[in-house]
C-alpha cells in the first residue's frame, strides 16, 4: 500500500505521508513491480524472511536466470551490494549451497571477522586465508585486511574459542569487545602472560575491554571476572558498571556483607552500580536476576529493560508492574515506563494479550483496578530459571534459600554464612 501511495506523488495520501516522513518528500524513482520482488526482497518463496547475500542465487535457480539480474534488482532497493563474479569463477565454486555467503549476515554485518572466516573454512573446508579470499572475491570485506602469517595456529584457536574449547566450537569472538574474563581463562591454560594474549586477539581485529590484568591470574582470580563464579563463559563486562545482581549474588556466595562484595570487586577493577536506598529483601537475588518465561540477562543501572522484560519478570514474580518498577527503583534500575494511576480497558488489552512478540502476558487487570493493587497469585518458577546461580552452588548457603528472616541494616540476610576472605580474587599462585 506505501509503495502504491508513492507512486502517485500527487495524491493527497502521498502528501499526508510526507508530512509524517520528510524524506519520502526527496526525489527518487519508484520502481515498476515484478512478480518476483516478493521472493527477492523477503528471502524466501512466499516473502517471509530478510534477504540475505545466498538468496540471489536461489532465486536464480528457480527463475532460471543468471544470479547477476537478481543482484542487480536488488541494488534497486537499496539492498547491501553483492558482486557476482564471471561465469567460469562460479561454475568453479559451484552454486548449490552457497549459504556460507550469510555467515556475516546472521550476525548483522556486512563484514567478515575472523569467526566468520572460521566458520565458512570449517563448512568448506579450507584455511582461514582461503575463506577471506573467497568472501572478498564476491564482494564482502574482510577485517582485518590481513592474517598473520600461518594464523591461525593451534594456540591462537584456543584464544578465539569460548573455555578454550576448540573441538566443541562453543563460542568463537565475532564482534569486540573481548571481556577480561576471557583473556584471563585464555593465559591461565596456555601459559601466555595476559598482556600476549591481548595483543594475539588483537592481530584478528578484535578488541580487548580495557583491563588490569596480573602478571600470572590463577583460578580464583579467574572465578571472579565471571558471573556465575566458575571461571566460564558468561563473563563480566569491563566496560560499564556490574548488575545489582551481581554484587548481591556475591554477599550471598561467599557470606559477606553488601561493603565486602562491593570492595571485592571495585579491588578488581570494574565499575561499581550505586548503592541500593533499600535493605534487601529475601527474594531481591530471584527479582534482579530479571529471569522469566525467557532467557533475560539481568536488570542493569546503564541501561533501562525491555518492557517485555518488566511484563515477563511481573507475571512470573507474581508483582505487579508497578510493585515491579518501584522495587528495581530501589536498586537504581531504570524502566522509563510510566504507569496510569487507574487502569482502563484498553490498558487491560495492551498488557494482557499475547503474542509473536511477548512469551507471556501480564497479570490479568480488571477495570478501575490499579496496576499497582495486588495481581494474580505467584507464578511456579523452576529453580534454574530463577537464576544463574543455583541455591546448591552459592558457598555456605543454606538449601533452603531464601530464608524467611528479615535483612539486616548492614543489607545482609540475618542468616549466618561461612564468611571467606575478602581479598580473596587478588591472590595468584
């Protein structure tokens, strides 16, 4: 309906949608419609999906053309510029699977890393110079713009790769930046001093979060620059300032108080979140690990939530919204969702209803109900949804966490802990 509407420049709905869009206003060329565009702008037969780079040549097997008409229709429409080379090059590479072409594409970028290279060497089974040669060959630039000699061997492959696991492929750095976490574990099983590891990473185009490393970590010190405590992957981002979650999930693990964890971790090096202007509550782990129906992360003070989230966290916590909002405001958590102080019919329908965007639906609201006045009963959650740290595996907690205890004025439940050392993840062996 839009491109038919821009297409008669005079109408008073193409005059209204300017208004709305200057730019729709600058002059262009509206291009006559095929058939086929359908197939060519969705990725797919039917127009359900996002082209990407392989498409050309599926829709040239099917429409029995060469791929460089598609490409060149394409282009029209502003997709990302795909250079198809002549026919001998093509028939030497052969067109039946050319999904290795969409490797940077999945990951939203019209470029090539080194994870990329790996992954289409792995599928076509060349080196990693070979890979960049053949993506460049169709257009798709490549960072950086060259390997070092022999790169990359088998220590430098432990370097890219999650937990050092090269066979598995776990994870393999596609975009920067690299988190100390990584550089730590990497020097701890290689034996290369950090600041080698660094500059390893660096020579493939990636960049490492800024970092003050020790001159040998040992395995505590790599414990801590994790988030589950274990000294894997998910690691703790370096360059903004660590969740509520993760400095309560500290006092609870290791027995100390709210200014211990705190400490602990400013010694580290990471930026702190502010403190909370409340006492903790028994479930404040389960509420700021922001986990629901889906796999959140948890709620950050840089960075307000997707309000799918708060709708998600709500329903499974049993809270309310705005019960939800003034809880995490307390921690410094910012939502920039704003609440009517009454809720209406058309409030009930956009926070109940269920769709392709939303994985659950909020607490049913009734009419004239406040959203902040009690909801449905709490949600049943499975324990490893609760949060990435399970009860059983905190040190010194009590299996039956959470305790019904009040907090104390320190923020520290009043159960008592195996309290450790709070200098703890500066030791190195």
């Amino acid at each position: 309906m839009l491109w038919r509407t821009l297409a008669h420049e005079g109408s008073h709905l193409a005059l209204e949608l300017t208004q709305l869009v200057p730019e729709l206003g600058e002059p262009r060329q509206v291009v006559l419609a095929r058939p086929s565009d359908v197939e060519l702008l969705g990725g797919k037969p039917f127009g359900l999906g996002y082209p990407a780079p392989s498409d050309v040549f599926g829709i040239s097997r099917r429409l029995g053309c060469e791929p460089s008409g598609p490409a060149a229709r394409r282009r029209l429409f502003g997709a990302p510029e795909l250079v198809i080379p002549d026919s001998s090059s093509l028939q030497e590479s052969g067109l039946s699977d050319m999904d290795w072409l969409d490797t940077p594409h999945r990951h939203g970028r019209s470029y090539a890393v080194i994870g990329d290279l790996l992954g289409v060497g792995q599928k076509l089974g060349i080196s990693a110079a070979e890979a960049a040669v053949r993506l460049r060959h169709y257009g798709i630039s490549v960072v950086p713009e060259e390997l070092p000699e022999g790169a990359p061997d088998e220590v430098d492959l432990q370097l890219l790769h999650g937990d050092g696991d090269t066979v598995q492929g776990r994870i393999i750095w596609h975009d920067s930046p690299v988190p100390p976490g990584h550089v730590a574990q990497a020097a701890l099983r290689t034996g290369l001093d950090p600041r080698e590891v660094q500059y390893r990473i660096e020579q493939y185009g990636l960049k490492v979060q800024p970092f003050d490393f020790p001159d040998w970590p040992d395995q505590t010190y790599v414990n801590w620059l994790s988030e589950g405590h274990d000294g894997q992957w998910p690691w703790l981002d370096a360059d903004r300032p660590l969740t509520p979650w993760q400095i309560l999930a500290a006092q609870i693990r290791m027995g100390w108080s709210a200014d211990d964890a705190r400490a602990a971790y400013g010694c580290l090096g990471f930026e702190l979140p502010p403190r909370p202007t409340c006492r903790s509550s028994p479930d404040d782990l389960q509420l700021l690990a922001g986990r629901g129906e889906a796999f959140w992360a948890p709620f950050r003070t840089d960075r307000a939530p997707e309000f799918h989230q708060l709708i998600d966290v709500s329903a499974h916590l049993g809270l309310s919204i705005r019960t939800l909002l003034n809880r995490l405001a307390a921690y410094w958590v910012k939502t920039e969702m704003v609440l009517p102080q009454r809720a209406t019919e058309l409030d009930r329908e956009l926070f109940s209803r269920d769709d392709l965007s939303r994985l659950s639906s909020l607490e049913p609201l009734h009419e004239g109900t406040p959203l902040g006045g009690t909801g449905s009963p709490p949600m049943t959650r499975s324990p490893s949804s609760a949060s990435s740290l399970p009860p059983e595996t905190w040190v010194g907690a009590p299996r039956n966490w959470p305790p019904d205890s009040a907090p104390t004025d320190s923020g520290s439940p009043t159960t008592t802990y195996r309290r450790a050392s709070p200098t703890a993840p500066h030791s190195v062996s």
